[in-house]
C-alpha cells in the first residue's frame, strides 16, 4: 500500500509540474484517463481491469523516477535513446541520467505518450529502438501492435518484426503464435510475410497458440497435421467456457523436467500404490474431465481432452501443456487438501495460456503420437 501512495506521489508530481494536470491530487483522474487510452493493450491479453491499471502505473512511476525525473526535455530523451539503441550506452555523467535499454524504451512506450503528450515523435522512438533478434521486445511489440498501427505503416511493421525473430527460436515462435489472430488480421495483403510467420511456428511446432487464436479453416495447411490430431480426438469436447489467454497471473517454467513430473503425475493416477504418490488434480467443467493439473514444479494443466468453442477455435489440445491462472491453483490446492493427493476440481470456466506440447522437443512425429496416448490414458481416468 505504501508503495502505491508512493507512486502515485510521484506520478502526481511529475504531472503538475509539467502542466498536465493542475494539482498532484489529480493524479487518480489522470491515470484513469491513461488507462482509457491503453487499458485495453493489456485487457485483451487476459489481464484483468485492476492488472491493467497496476502495470499502467507501474509504468508511468518507472518511467519518471529513471528518465524524466533527470530530463523531460524532448530532444534530450529522445537522444537517450538513440544513443542506447545505436551504441549501447550514453554519456549521461551530466544529466545522471541512466542509460536506457532497447527493451526498455518500447516497455514504457505507453507511459512516454501518456507522459510527453505533444509533439514526441513516437515513430522515430520505437525505430530507433528496435533491435534484432530480441525475443523480449518481439513479445511486447505484438502486445503493443495497436500503437504500432497508429505511428508505422504496414510495411514499417513487417521489415521490424522480421528483424526481431530469430530463425527457429520456440520462444520467438510461441510469442508469434499467441497474437497469430491479429497478425493475419493486420497483414492480410501481405502473404508472403503470413508464409514466413507460419513457417516459423510450424516448423518449431509451436501450434497451441495458433489453434487457440484462430478457427481450423483460417489456418494454413502448415498446421493440417495438428488440426487432424485435434478434430480426430474421439472425445473431443465443445464448450465456450474454456478460455485462452495471453497473460496468467504467475509464472510456469517449460523445463525438461516438466513433461517428466506431468508423466509421472498420470502414472500415479493409474498406480494401485497409495505411499509417495505425486499430487495431482483431475480438473473438470461442465462435468467433463479436461485435464490434470500438477503440483510438483510449476504447477501447469496437462490436457488430457480437446476443446473446441463455438468458433472452431481449440483453447484446449489433447497433450498441450497450459498455464493456469493463481486462482485455478489455489482451488486445486485446497482440493488436494481435502481429497488427498488424487483429487477432483470442478469449474464454472477455466482461462488458460497455451504454452507447449507435452513432448515438443522431440518433434511433430512424436507429439501426434503421444496425442493418441493422452487420448488413451484420459479414457482410464473417466
């Protein structure tokens, strides 16, 4: 709570001195005015309305306390960053200002609108900015593609992203699928940069995403191999209450060990020993039996069924690995209180992130394969 008043003391003001707004105890209808204008970049990836309005000041206090607190002349921030972009450091003995990151200028692009209203130069910004081969500022730059759309033109935007992912990176390609949705949709007059986005994700069989942004039939025949694994799952499932999502509110690490703790996991399930058994919670809506979720490690669902919502798409792949909100945890935890280690979670609804297949680094062959054996152990359990 300190912390917040902090903040918002901060943000308060910077902006009265700065004339945005006449007094610092201003700053809550200044703020909500931010949020109006950029809420929705994070709204539309699974953060609720409180999330975005916590990052939005966290933002906006970062942005302050490290740049403009030392400089809020224009042409001085904007030589911050392109000495940081081009050189990798500044002289900043001077001012005591603080080098500023590649990363970072386009993390707090949204704050630097909000804070610097007239005449900043968004566009020189972020191209001065953007780097190659920066996974980090791929994933932000499409979560911030509603701003790149104002200030960069359609071709602008493919000559970036395409410098910002390297070739056959899974995490380049996990970022790409989870905003396939709405890179078809802003460069539908640019086949050959959709190819060359497909290809990226098929060929490190990052495709969960993908399947949980877009229907089946506006998909290329990239990915015709795991929409038949998917549409041929025999208890495949329709339901509008399962989810996908971009953002989950914890972390979930894609370790080796991950598809070896959900292995075991399942195997405990089906094993007639009681002692040392792993923990795990069989998770259902609409009283049909979705997937397990895993407590040791990171606690991640395994999908032991396919899921398809009125629109085609699949939020849920049998032998996809997804992240769970906090909330869906601790209900699973506290299931595993009361019902032991194999315990039972009914849902309303479940949001989730598409994170990988169980068996991903092993290649195409093997997770089609392994699909069909998920689909034979879920039938075990029911």
């Amino acid at each position: 709570m300190e912390e917040e008043i902090d903040s918002l003391s901060i943000i308060g003001h910077y902006c009265e001195s700065e004339g945005l707004i006449p007094d610092k105890d201003d700053v809550t209808q200044f703020l909500e005015d931010q949020y109006v204008h950029f809420g929705q970049l994070f709204e539309r990836d699974g953060y609720r309305p409180w999330e975005a309005q916590g990052v939005l000041t966290q933002l906006h206090n970062y942005a302050i306390t490290h740049y403009l607190n030392y400089t809020n002349q224009q042409s001085t921030l904007e030589q911050l960053i392109y000495h940081t972009a081009y050189h990798g450091t500044v002289d900043n003995t001077e001012d005591n200002v603080s080098a500023m990151s590649s990363d970072a200028a386009i993390e707090l692009l949204p704050a630097f609108l909000g804070l610097i209203p007239h005449n900043f130069d968004s566009r020189s910004w972020f191209v001065a900015a953007a780097s190659t081969d920066d996974v980090v500022q791929l994933r932000r730059t499409l979560q911030y593609m509603p701003l790149l759309e104002e200030i960069l033109s359609d071709e602008e935007q493919t000559a970036m992203l395409t410098q910002m992912v390297p070739d056959s990176s899974p995490a380049a390609s996990h970022a790409l699928a989870l905003y396939m949705d709405e890179l078809v949709s802003q460069f539908v007059n640019s086949p050959r940069f959709l190819e060359y986005l497909h290809t990226q994700v098929t060929a490190t069989a990052q495709t969960l995403p993908a399947l949980a942004r877009l229907s089946p039939k506006t998909l290329p025949t990239h990915y015709a191999a795991y929409i038949e694994a998917a549409m041929d799952d025999p208890g495949r499932h329709t339901s509008d209450r399962v989810q996908s999502v971009r953002y989950v509110d914890q972390y979930v690490g894609l370790c080796k060990l991950m598809s070896t703790y959900h292995h075991n996991a399942i195997e405990s399930l089906s094993s007639s020993i009681t002692e040392n058994k792993e923990s795990v919670t069989l998770v259902y809506v609409d009283n049909v039996l979705l997937g397990s979720l895993k407590s040791r490690g990171d606690p991640s669902l395994l999908a032991l069924r396919s899921v398809q919502d009125d629109d085609g798409r699949f939020p849920l792949v049998a032998g996809g690995v997804y992240a769970p909100t906090k909330a869906v945890v601790t209900a699973a935890e506290k299931a595993v209180a009361e019902q032991g280690s194999s315990a039972h979670l009914h849902l309303d609804t479940l949001s989730v992130q598409p994170l990988r297949y169980m068996w991903s680094e092993k290649g195409e062959d093997t997770i089609l394969d392994n699909i069909q054996t998920i689909q034979e152990i879920r039938h075990l359990l029911e």
